[in-house]
C-alpha cells in the first residue's frame, strides 16, 4: 500500500471475454471461490444471510455491446505468457543480481557514490532555465511507475532529473534501530537483508516491487498498521535537495520540521528525495498466523474484523491483546476470513504439532485462496518464515493474478511456469495502447478507501451497492494526531468519543482495498467505471474519508482540496520555493494527458501566485 493494485490493466478484459459466453455457469471460480451469474443466485448459497436494510446493486442494466478492443485483449494472455512474464523474470533475475553487487560494496564506499549522485542532481537542478526549461520531474520512464496513476505529463514539456542510481541501502544502524535507504530501495531488497538480522522495518508494504520513495511520497500500508501508522509514519528523517539546490535533511524536531510532516503523499512535488531514515524493529523467524472465518451480513462482518484487533475495552496499547499483523478478505457479502499474526521464534514454530507452511514457493495454492479454505476447514493455525509472509500477496498480485492469467492459480500452471510469476507491472503497462487503459479505466477498479474504522461498515456497503467487487481486502491503520495538520488528519474531536481501536493519540482507520472487475461487468452488463470512482470520492469526502493518489482519480481541484487539507503543503511550496519548479500534488495527480498547452498554463499560473522567484540564480 500502498499497494496495489495497479495491474493487470487488460486482464479484467480477458477474463470478461473468455466467460461471456457462458453466463448460465459460474463466472469465476477459483476452485475455492465463485462468482455465480447473478447477484440472487450468488446470495442463495448456503448459509448466506442478506441484511434486509441494504440497498440491493442495480440489476437488470443493459447488456454491454462489444467493441474492438474486446477481441483485441482476448488473446492477450499469450502476451503474457511469451513475452512479459519472460521479460519479468529476466528483469527481476539481474535485479537481484544487482543488489548482491551492491550489498557486497562496504558501508563507505556505498555512502561516497551516493554523495557523488547526490552532487550531480544539484548540478542537474543548477542547470535548468526557469524561463525555458519545463517542471522539473524525474528521468523515469511513465511507463515503469507502480501505480495506476496518470502519468502523462511526462509526455509534455518537462526538466528531467536522473534518480536512477539511488537504489542503494546505505546503512543498517542496529544502535539507532533505523535503516538508512536511498529512495529506489524496494520492499524485496530491505527484508532480504534486514530478516535474516531479525530486524524489519516497522511497516513493509506486501509487493516487493514497491519503493521507499513510492511509498513515502505516496502511500504505503500493511498488516502492522494498526500498531504503526502509514508507511510515511515509520520515517525518521528525510534528505530532500530543494528546487534552489540546497540538500537538507529534516526530522519533526529540526529546523525543517514543517517539510518533515509535509513530504508524505506530496508525490515528490516538495523537492527531490534522495535517502531517508526508517525505523526498524526485532522480528523473529515465523509469523504464528491464524485465520478465522465469519459469516453473516456485511455489518456482521465489519464487526467481526473489528474485533479481531481492537478491544472493546478500548485496551489498544496492549500488546497481549493486539496482534503484531491483521487483515481480512471479505469474499462475498457474507463471507469473509480474518487473519491476526504474531511472531514466533523457530523453536516454537517446529514444535511437534505445529504446521509450517512456507507460502512463498512457486508450486504452493495462492495466499488468498489457502485463506479461503478457513470458510470450509473452520479456524486454523499455521507457522510462515516471517519473509514469504511479508510478501504473501506478490506472486498472485492480490487477486488481480487471476484476471491477467485466468488459469495461473491452477496446480499445473504453478507447477510448471508458477516461478516465472509474478508478471511485472511496468511490463504490463508498457504493453498496452491508450485504447486499452481507457478501456480498463471504464471496466474495472484498482481504488483503496481509507475510512474511520467506525465506517468501515458503511464503506463496505457502499461499494456493494455501487461496484459489487468481490473480494474485498481490509487492513487497519493509525492516523496520528500531529503537531501540525497535514494533507490527511484524524476527525476532529475523535479522542472524545472513544471508538473501538481510537486512542488519546491516534485515531483507527481502515483501507477498504477495491481491486477487481464490477459484478456487472462479469455479467456482461453495462458500467461506468468513471462514475463509480466519482461516486466513491463524493462517498470518501462526506465520511473524511482519503483515496491514494496512485489511483486514476476523478476529482476535480476544488474537490481534491476538499479531501485533503493543503495549508500545510502550501506553506512548504512557498517557503521552499517549489513553485515553478515542481508542479503541484493535485496537477501531478490529475487525469488524462497533460498536452504542452496545459503545463505552461500551469507553470504560467504557479509564476503568477508570486510563491517564489526562481529565475534567480542558485548559490
């Protein structure tokens, strides 16, 4: 998280026009999981319970005609299969490569090269001509960002700034307990070092491609949220070179203090990263994980996921009574498993009895579907190496795996090609027409809601009555109350009405992960996917509710403020003279292309403010 969730752009399309021809049979299955042709049929099951006072989704839309890029896309796995899952694994393979080059360089000389870069991207910045030169943003390719957000602008006018190099861990200070990275640093690459030290960071987004600088800049979630914050909330320190080249480094108790709270979900619109400071913390060597079904309706469900790591007596801080992870998969309206982690040393975990399941083999069932079983097998334990559970959800990309490759979770596909999994993102993105995002944009959704955990169960209905994806992942996190208010805060007033999971100092939210293609559109029937969103936004921004900005957003710049308080982000543009030199969070957020008319209306507009005279020369 934060993940996501931002792939798969055509593999929604396969999966509609393989099944659409055969709408009196299950839509999807999974052998674990289905999806049945209508939404009666699909609550007809056994057990299932509807609660009466739930707006039913609208059925009965009118059938969606085929266009081209149906059959264009339909054979779209054999793209896959030959050419982005080899050119994944490759990828991945001198990755790897290069980053035993780097761990084997000594702490010093990893420090003097990154000084050395550090230099040229000054130089870099020194060399720009305000009055000719477009915004300044980095060398990387739109097409390699993981994330679904628009990244068009690139294709305009712009001033790059190379960061390529920046993807070294610079120092492991087991004194401090901080990590200290280099913004390109990927999830895979810090925990195979810091594990096998029983050491982690405080919050390690699932998918191993995911960066610090995405996830700082951006956001970043994971099953010890609850206990952590956000991604950005586990920083100590940032080193940022500012648009006048001056590299600073700021802590919340420095004279920096403000760019400090302001960095996080700023999209690099602040200045340039180029380190931070991470807290890390001990791990041992499994993670005790127990999985535990509900059923009911959707209040039911909330409530259950509620409890499985808040305590009703409101005891939040104790550590016997909160797991050191939680998340849950609502699989349906009225089904769903709820799953709370704890570490265990190895003895512990090999004691006669005890089952060890090692999740991150190639051949092994997908971690969502194994989940699954809990609905039919009742509650159960199991041991996983600490590592293969960090990173449970990257070889099946969640559940969107299974819309790229319809039959990946198969055991004779695992067995066979599994070790080329998963299919990486840029490749998917790079292998597709602007036809075909458009086309994803409409059909399908890759959303998180980031609502107060009491409406939680408000947001699960709502998505229901207007998407109907199933399913569903829901992960907990604190929102801290700052010293300062920045672009997402707690509800005022929130340590008065002391809600399950709240406290004196934080305030519980939970990310409702919305990652699949619309119960209609597996009907074959009609569905604006831009509505939706836009529903959604109104739903998130009447709840103080918060939508990641890796996502296609449909607001517009009023609303977009209206989700996210921007005094504090503004003052640091204007103090650090980012205006005119990086382009603001919600122009960098916005949809569609950025034509060359549009960035100089907007350089032109952030000139006009009178926010800072950068056509100054730099010391």
């Amino acid at each position: 998280m934060s993940i996501l969730l931002f792939n798969g752009k055509f593999n929604f399309n396969i999966h509609i026009l393989i099944l659409e021809d055969s709408l009196s049979k299950p839509l999807f299955s999974t052998g674990r999981f289905t999806i049945n042709t209508t939404f009666q049929h699909w609550c007809s099951c056994e057990g299932a319970k509807m609660s009466s006072d739930i707006e039913q989704p609208i059925l009965g839309r009118p059938r969606r005609k085929k266009i081209w890029v149906d059959y264009f896309v339909n054979f779209r796995w054999i793209i896959v299969i030959f050419v982005v899952l080899p050119l994944s694994f490759t990828f991945y393979f001198l990755g790897y490569l290069g980053d035993v080059w780097s761990e084997s360089k000594s702490f010093k000389r990893r420090q003097k090269e990154h000084d050395e870069n550090v230099e040229k991207v000054i130089k870099r910045l020194k060399q720009r001509d305000p009055s000719k030169d477009g915004l300044v943003c980095t060398a990387r390719k739109p097409w390699i960002a993981v994330g679904m957000r628009n990244v068009d602008y690139k294709r305009a006018r712009h001033f790059e700034v190379d960061l390529s190099a920046f993807r070294n861990i610079l120092e492991i200070d087991k004194e401090r307990m901080v990590a200290r990275v280099e913004p390109l640093v990927n999830m895979g690459q810090i925990t195979r070092v810091t594990v096998p030290m029983n050491l982690a960071l405080a919050v390690v987004a699932e998918l191993d491609d995911l960066t610090v600088g995405g996830l700082i800049n951006g956001y970043g979630i994971e099953g010890s949220s609850h206990i952590y914050g956000l991604f950005a909330d586990t920083v100590v320190a940032y080193e940022i070179v500012l648009a006048d080249g001056r590299l600073v480094r700021a802590t919340k108790d420095n004279e920096f203090s403000d760019l400090f709270y302001a960095i996080p979900w700023s999209q690099g619109t602040l200045g340039l990263l180029v380190a931070a400071e991470i807290k890390l913390i001990p791990v041992k060597e499994y993670m005790r994980l127990t999985y535990k079904p509900a059923k009911g309706t959707i209040r039911e469900l909330a409530q259950a996921y509620i409890d499985s790591f808040a305590p009703r007596d409101g005891d939040q801080d104790n550590p016997s009574k909160v797991p050191d992870f939680v998340e849950g998969m609502i699989y349906n309206p009225t089904e769903g498993v709820f799953m709370t982690g704890r570490y265990a040393s190895k003895e512990e975990a090999k004691k006669k009895g005890n089952v060890i399941n090692s999740v991150g083999w190639w051949f092994k069932p997908w971690f969502y579907q194994h989940a699954e079983t809990a609905l039919k097998r009742g509650e159960f334990v199991e041991y996983i190496p600490t590592r293969e559970y960090y990173h449970r959800h990257t070889r099946c990309l969640y559940w969107e795996g299974k819309l790229i490759l319809p039959f990946a979770d198969q055991w004779w596909f695992r067995w066979t090609l599994g070790w080329l999994m998963p299919p990486k993102v840029s490749f998917l993105k790079a292998t597709q027409g602007e036809a075909i995002r458009n086309y994803y944009h409409e059909m399908h959704v890759i959303q998180d809601m980031l609502v107060p955990l009491h409406k939680v169960a408000d947001a699960l209905e709502f998505q229901h009555r207007v998407m109907e994806i199933y399913p569903i992942w829901v992960c907990p996190h604190r929102l801290f109350k700052l010293p300062v208010k920045t672009m997402i805060y707690p509800q005022p007033g929130f340590e008065l009405e002391h809600r399950q999971g709240n406290t004196e100092y934080a305030e519980m939210y939970t990310d409702v992960g919305i990652y699949y293609a619309p119960g209609p559109v597996l009907r074959g029937e009609a569905f604006d996917g831009a509505e939706a969103v836009r529903k959604m936004e109104k739903w998130l921004i009447e709840n103080h509710g918060y939508q990641p900005q890796y996502a296609v957003s449909e607001l517009n710049e009023k609303d977009f403020w209206r989700m996210f308080d921007g005094s504090l982000y503004n003052r640091c543009r204007d103090k650090y003279r980012a205006v005119g030199t990086f382009m603001s969070v919600y122009y960098k957020s916005k949809k569609g292309r950025k034509t060359e008319k549009e960035v100089q209306e907007e350089e032109q507009k952030q000139y006009e403010s009178g926010y800072a005279e950068l056509d100054q020369p730099m010391d």
